[in-house]
C-alpha cells in the first residue's frame, strides 16, 4: 500500500515539473522584423518596447549583431523578448 502512494506521489511530482518547466523555457518563437522604408532602430523599439526607446535599441543591436544604427529597407531583424 505505502509503495503504491509513493509511486503515484512520485508520478504526479514528475507531470507537474514537466508542466511547469515547459511553460518556462522561453518567450516563444523569435519575432522577424521586416524594415519598411523610413524605419530607424528607434522607431521600432519605441513600437516594440515600453518606456525607454534605448534600451530596445541596444536588445535589436545586440540581438542582430549590428555595429551601428544603419540598417536598410527589407532587412530582417529578430527582434528579442522585452
């Protein structure tokens, strides 16, 4: 009897940490950016991210591997998690 309680303690214990680490593992898939002609890092970090606009710069910066703020119409950009 108590191998039985243990058994099934041990298995809801087990389905319970699959549940919750799978709803961890991330934000989801990565989001692409198309840049549109007239778009700046700024301009879409201030849609993309609350307050600051450069703080998202910097995640689109750091993100896509970028030097600089240069970018250019139909580039792809991954934009990051806020």
């Amino acid at each position: 009897m108590f191998g039985r309680i243990l058994l099934i303690a041990l298995v809801a214990t087990f389905l319970a940490w699959t549940v919750l680490t799978r709803a961890v593992d991330g934000a989801g898939p990565a989001q692409v950016y198309i840049v549109k002609p007239g778009d700046t890092l700024w301009s879409i970090a201030a849609t993309r991210y609350a307050g600051d606009p450069r703080e998202g710069v910097w995640k689109l910066q750091q993100r896509n591997h970028l030097a600089g703020t240069t970018i250019s119409p139909g580039q792809r950009l991954v934009v990051p998690a806020s």
